[in-house]
C-alpha cells in the first residue's frame, strides 16, 4: 500500500494528477500546449502564495526551500533571456519581435525552470506523477489499433485545428488533431500520438516508459511500457529507439553500481566476448549505417542545416547570436536554420552565451542525479534518466519547443532536488 496515502494530499499535488491523467482529453480539443504554460504559471502563483503567507494566521502547508539545483535552472533560463533581449537589440529586431520572442521564451525556455521549481517546492508526489501517467499510457495503449487502422479504413490526416491557435504558438501543428502522417519518401504511415510530430513522439514515448519501468504495480507497469513501446516504435524515431535501448540500463547499471555482484558479472562477460569483440563492432556499426539510411533525406537536411548554422554563429554573431532563426536555403528544403537541434539552434540564436545557459544547468543536473541514482534513490534515477533523456534529444529536436509536454519529467527532477537538498533516505528501488 502506499504509505503516502494515510496523508491528506496537497491541492497542487491533485491538480498535477488531474492535469496529467487527462492528456488525451486536453488534447482532442487542441488545449496541451496552452496546459503547459498556464499550468506552470500557475502552481508558481501558488508556490509564491504559500511563502507570502507562510508567517501568517494562515493555515496554509509550507513550501519546501528552493534547491540548489534548481537556482541553476532558474540562473540559466534568466540568462537565456537576457541573452534574447541582447541578440534582438543587437542585431536591431524592432520591438514588436522582441515582445514576440520574450513571449515564446515564457511559453518554452521558462517551463524548464518553472517546473523543476513546482517538484521542488510544492508537495507534489513521485506517486503522483507515476500512476497519472499509467492512465496516460493506458489511453494511449486503447487508440493506437484506432491510428494504425485509420490510413487503410480511409480516415483523413487530419480531423481539425483547434480555435485554441488564436493563442499563439509555434504552428498550427501544435493545436491539430492529426491521427497519423505518411512519410513522403516511402509511404509509410508514422504515428504522433498527442505531439506534434512524430520525433516528438518518440520522446514523450520514453519518458513515459520511464515512469512505466519506475511503476511497482505489475499490472500498470506492463501496461506502460507496451503503451511506450507502441509510441516509440510506431513514431518511427531512429532517436527514439535509440534512447530506449540505452537510456534506462545506464540508469539501473548506475544505481547497481555500489553492489560488487554486478561488477563481477559484468567482468567476467568482457572476458567472455573479448573474442568477439571485432564481430560485434562490425554488427554494432552496421546497425547504426541502417538506421542512419532509414531517412536519409532527413539527415542529409539536419546536417546541412548544422554546417549552415555553426558557420553563420561563429562568423557573424559568435556571443549572443541573431536573436531569431531565419529561413535556410532551397537545398535545406528552407526550414529554418537553427531548427532541428537545441545546441545549434542555442548558438545560431542566442550564441555561446545561450549554449552556456542550457548547458551549464544539463551538466548540474547530470552530475547531482548521477550521485542520488547511485545511492539507488528511485526519485534520482527517474530524474537521472529524464536529464539523460533530453540530453539525447538535444541533438535532434529543440527542447523548448516541447517542454510543454515534458512537464511531468521536469517535476520529477524538481522532486529529485529537493531529495538532494534535504538529505532524505532514498527509496528502495
């Protein structure tokens, strides 16, 4: 039985569970991008209500103190504003693009730091955030036969956009409910789930099975890692399988790593395969080959848009950058140059000072979850996997764009902080 639940549960605790548990139901109205902010935004008012009362007559629960790790997230997205309002100063934008990209910044690169600041402070379960997304995955599980099924039975792409992209965002993408998309290049049918594309998917689909690995009730655990397992391979990431075949062994080999048991069997496997070794290499880079011509039109465009934006960053705006992406040329099919990859598009945008921004937080957070994982805290290895998870994703997508829909992992690593900070016993894995 779950021990927390002798306790009364904090309002914010059930309005994470609410605002998590119905992600399918937000989204058939077009509603999870404007979710992610207004939720971040307002658990913040919260957590600033309960410390202006918190010496009051007020009954109110008290916040817990802001972590150290979470000053280096709040630290670094503050720079990363300061580094937007220089980049448009700088390179003369004009005041309405400006109040445009502060706006976007407040709906992307501030979530990364609201949300860890909401795990941290506010009394928000680990619990919470793992049986919510049981019902998301649950969901997801239902619909997948529906999506598969809806190219053949002569279904539009899709069904409608939201009014809700009146609010402003992105794309209209981002307020569609679209059942499925055709590649182009072959005609197979890729699933995007409640993202907005299908590499999105791929993302959201494991860090929902690391809640699903982290879950200790059999029959929800199965069910979420079937479900992530469906989201990751159907979105047809090559990112994505990559991270799921890597991601949560080096979490569970990291929070074994104090027993000598695994380390034994671990050596005596090297020295069982180090006759091997050459074949599978050869079988190792052969797979990656394969999976790298999956789409190779894709990756010629990411790499081509990456030499156009490191160039232009270092030539012409090495320190706080162009301030907005621009529109690359014919032969990058004109996407945006500083798209498709959070660091070049840090550097051709904000410069090294915005990479820095990004970077320096990532490392912390690396470094702090790596130590608590290895005290084999399941709080620090769920945040562990999250920070390894978006490091990964780093190279293929822009975070900030989905951060709206990170949100449950970032709470997480907010509720890992708080763990390093007070000291606390961690949980048996």
């Amino acid at each position: 039985m779950d021990q927390t639940a002798h306790h009364s549960r904090a309002p914010e605790d059930v309005v994470v569970f609410f605002a998590l548990a119905t992600t399918w139901l937000f989204y058939l109205v077009g509603g999870l991008y404007v979710l992610g902010p207004v939720l971040g935004v307002c658990l913040t008012a919260v957590l600033a209500a309960k410390l202006y009362f918190a010496g009051s007559d007020v009954a109110v629960r008290p916040p817990h103190r802001v972590p150290a790790g979470v000053w280096v997230w709040i630290v670094g997205m503050l720079v990363m504003l300061l580094a937007l309002e220089i980049g448009h100063a700088s390179n003369n934008l004009g005041i309405g693009q400006t109040i445009k990209s502060t706006i976007g910044w407040a709906k992307g690169w501030a979530l990364l730091a609201l949300f860890p600041l909401i795990g941290a402070c506010l009394n928000i379960r680990l619990e919470t955030i793992i049986r919510a997304a049981g019902i998301v995955a649950l969901g997801s599980l239902l619909l997948t036969p529906l999506l598969m099924f809806a190219p053949k039975v002569g279904l539009p792409e899709v069904i409608f956009v939201s009014p809700l992209k009146l609010v402003g965002g992105p794309g209209p993408e981002f307020f569609a409910i679209q059942l499925y998309s055709i590649e182009p290049t072959d005609g197979s049918t890729r699933l995007r789930y409640f993202t907005p594309w299908s590499p999105a998917a791929g993302l959201i689909g494991n860090m929902y099975l690391i809640f699903a690995l982290a879950d200790r009730r059999k029959l929800w655990k199965w069910i979420g890692v079937i479900s992530a397992l469906c989201i990751i391979v159907f979105s047809k990431s090559r990112l994505a399988i990559a991270a799921a075949l890597f991601i949560w062994p080096l979490v569970v080999a990291i929070g074994q790593a104090r027993r000598p048991g695994p380390w034994l069997l671990a050596t005596v496997g090297l020295f069982l395969v180090t006759p091997f070794a050459q074949g599978i290499l050869d079988t190792i880079d052969a797979t990656l080959n394969s999976v790298k011509s999956m789409r190779a039109d894709s990756t010629r465009v990411r790499e081509a848009l990456g030499d156009i934006a490191v160039h232009r960053w270092w030539t012409e705006a090495p320190i706080w950058g162009h301030g907005v992406v621009e529109r690359g040329p014919h032969f990058v099919e004109f996407m945006p140059i500083g798209s498709h990859h959070t660091w070049y598009g840090l550097l051709f945008v904000k410069g090294i000072v915005g990479a820095l921004a990004l970077a320096i937080p990532l490392l912390w957070s690396l470094i702090e979850f790596t130590i608590l994982a290895f005290a084999r805290s399941r709080t620090g290895q769920i945040a562990l996997a999250m920070v390894i998870l978006m490091t990964f994703y780093s190279i293929g997508e822009n975070l900030e764009i989905l951060s709206y829909l990170m949100w449950p992992g970032l709470v997480v690593m907010g509720i890992a902080a708080r763990e390093v900070a007070t000291g606390s016993e961690p949980e048996s894995p």
